[in-house]
C-alpha cells in the first residue's frame, strides 16, 4: 500500500517486552535466545501476549506469520517494528534460529526498503515519515507490501501487484481455497510444491507484467514454515486446516468460500522443539523448488518469457546438482549483491545497507565461505 493510505496509529508502542516469567526463548535486545522450544505460545497468564485484533490505525502486510506476532504483540502491534523486535520475536514465537532470524530480519530491512539506520520496517505499507531516517535522503521506504522485494508475484495467499491495482498484500480467500484443495489440506512439502508451481503457471498466464526473480526463493522458505514454524505439538506437529487456517486469518464461509479475520496464534499452541535455522531452510527451499521446478525471469510479451541468470540461477533455472553451501550463501547474495527487480531494473544494496550486513551477518557469511561484500 501507499504512504496516503497507509495506517497511522499516533501512540506507537514497543513490542511487549518478554520477562518472567513467561520468558519463551530469552531472545531479548537482537540477542540469541536459548534455542529450545516445544512451549506453549502464549503462555497462559501471560496477559500481554494475548491476542489483540488489530485497529484502524494498525499496519498488515502480506506476511500472516509477522501479522500473527503483531497481533498478539510480540512485535509492535502498529506494525512498525525494529530489527531487535523482528529476530526476538521469530526466536520466541516459532523458534526461529539466530542465524535465520538475523537474516530474514537483514533481508526486511534491506530488500523490502526499511532503513538500515534507524533499523526500522513497516510489515505492511508506505510508513517512510515513520521508519526513514530522513525522508528527504532516503526517499520512499515501502515497507513489506514493496512490489518485487521481499513481496513478490505468485505467492500463496496473495494478489500479483499487476493484476489487481497494486492490492498484493490483502488475503485472496480464493487462492486459500486453491491451496487447500491443491495440498489435501495437508499443507506439506509435497503439496506446497504442486501449488507453487500452480501459482506460477497461474501469474504467467494472467499477470503480462509477471516477474519470477531471484528474490523469489523466498516464496519457497515462506511456503516452508506452513509445516515447519506454524504446526503445534497439541496436534502432533501436523500443518493442518485448523492451525493453518488461524495463522491466516482464513475463515470458511457456509457456502465453503473463505473470507479474512485476523491472524492468530492458534489456542493451546506450542512451538517447534528444535530451531530452524538458515541450514535447515536452505534444504527445504531447495527440495520444495526442485519436487517442481520453475523458471526465473519475466513476460516481455504476449506468449514471451525471457529467462534469467543470477550466480547459481542460469537460464532460468537451479541446478538439481547445486550443493546446500550454494544455495545458503545465493539467499545472503539477495541481501549484498545487485539483484534483477524486473527485467529492466535492478535493487542495489546502499553503504548502510552493506553495513548492516557485515554487522549482523558477517560471521555467518565467512563461516559458510560465500563471498562478503565490501563496504
């Protein structure tokens, strides 16, 4: 969405602080928490945690399981968050491993146009006046709902920019409806992968701006926490309707059409047990996009799609044959390289950006051996 028409709550809040003792992971501050889950989420008694529908003045982006957290105030519930907010709340929430929650927070606030200086991120909409360090220097800051950053065409619940007015970050109950049918309403890796490629040949039949760049393995990571961070032991870690559908807002009319209401962290919810970290992802974006492989690229014309190459994506596609390593250190490339944004625009990191990166992900990148950016 637009800054005019992008949510404005005057009295700003900071997340609910985590304390004792309804202490989750310990993550605090954009520090490593204890890496142990398998609790419940919130915890009974802890009143702050509890859900809160969001208001007029509260921001939603295209996120549900960053909805879910600002809804039960985990993060902050206006929807503009800080880097600190955004690994604390992934490690106490879904136990999110450090290493994960550093970069899915890095990739927020570099490719989806936060500020790398203030280390603030709108989770929906245009809040530039809200998370710029200075407007005038910085120009527009998009927040989440960005078209082709961390959004991007195909995605599981969401409208492509193109084709419906710039609307890509309000829940499609038609496209859950898709996806429930499409997995057996079993929302596993192998489901996932089936409507993954379905929403590709959807958007590259309808959309005539449609765009599929490296930004988008993200959709597959995305797709993945449906059966890695969002399933409940009290259901015996199962990515089913009723968990899945209360992580996404999706309501079933008595016609079996779909409709929103807020996200929410399911009743009696307790998290995964072992963290998911950048290692474990990786694996799963690489199995989901390779079950069914895609082409990276873009319409140029009516029946046209010209393929892309990106360090590991050459003529469009990855290789069955590239090594996990590869593939962890092409998601830091998104974060510190000259990325395609469409087939004639590019998304240059700035200094602040490179900056950000060697603080909080420099060790990551050495230890994994990918090629660091200078700043």
């Amino acid at each position: 969405g637009g800054a005019a028409t992008c949510p404005f709550n005057a009295n700003h809040k900071p997340a609910a602080a985590v304390k004792a003792p309804y202490l989750y992971n310990n993550a605090k501050d954009g520090k490593q928490g204890n890496q142990k889950g398998g609790y419940q989420v919130p915890a009974t008694g802890d009143t702050a945690h509890q859900f809160v529908a969001p208001g007029s003045g509260d921001i939603r982006g295209p996120c549900p399981g960053l909805n879910a957290a600002a809804n039960h105030n985990f993060l902050a519930h206006d929807g503009i968050v800080t880097f600190n907010e955004l690994v604390d709340a992934q490690q106490n929430v879904y136990n999110v491993g450090y290493d994960l929650a550093n970069l899915l927070a890095v990739l927020g606030l570099t490719l989806a146009d936060g500020d790398p200086v203030t280390q603030k991120l709108s989770i929906g909409c245009d809040a530039t006046t809200r998370t710029s360090v200075n407007p005038a220097l910085t120009g527009s800051e998009p927040g989440l709902d960005g078209h082709n950053k961390f959004e991007a065409d195909s995605s599981l619940t969401r409208n492509d920019f193109f084709t419906h007015g710039g609307d890509n970050f309000r829940f499609n109950g038609t496209l859950f409806g898709y996806m429930t049918q499409t997995t057996g309403a079993n929302y596993n890796r192998e489901g996932l992968s089936k409507y993954r490629l379905q929403r590709w040949q959807q958007s590259q039949a309808e959309n005539q701006n449609f765009y599929f760049g490296p930004a988008a393995l993200l959709l597959y990571g995305a797709a993945s926490f449906l059966y890695e961070l969002m399933p409940s032991g009290t259901h015996g870690y199962a990515p089913d309707l009723a968990t899945i559908s209360s992580f996404f807002g999706a309501k079933q009319n008595t016609d079996k059409s779909w409709s929103f209401t807020a996200e929410k962290i399911p009743d009696n919810w307790t998290n995964r047990v072992a963290p998911y970290t950048n290692q474990l992802v990786t694996q799963e974006i690489l199995a989901m996009y390779l079950e069914n492989p895609v082409q990276f690229g873009g319409n140029t014309g009516p029946g046209t799609f010209n393929a892309i190459s990106f360090n590991s994506i050459q003529n469009g596609k990855i290789s069955p044959n590239i090594s996990p390593k590869d593939t962890a250190c092409l998601l830091y490339q998104l974060a510190t390289e000259r990325i395609p944004s469409s087939l004639n625009g590019v998304i240059t990191p700035t200094v602040q950006a490179l900056a950000l990166v060697a603080t909080k992900l420099g060790p990551a990148l050495a230890n994994l051996g990918c090629p660091q950016p200078l700043t």
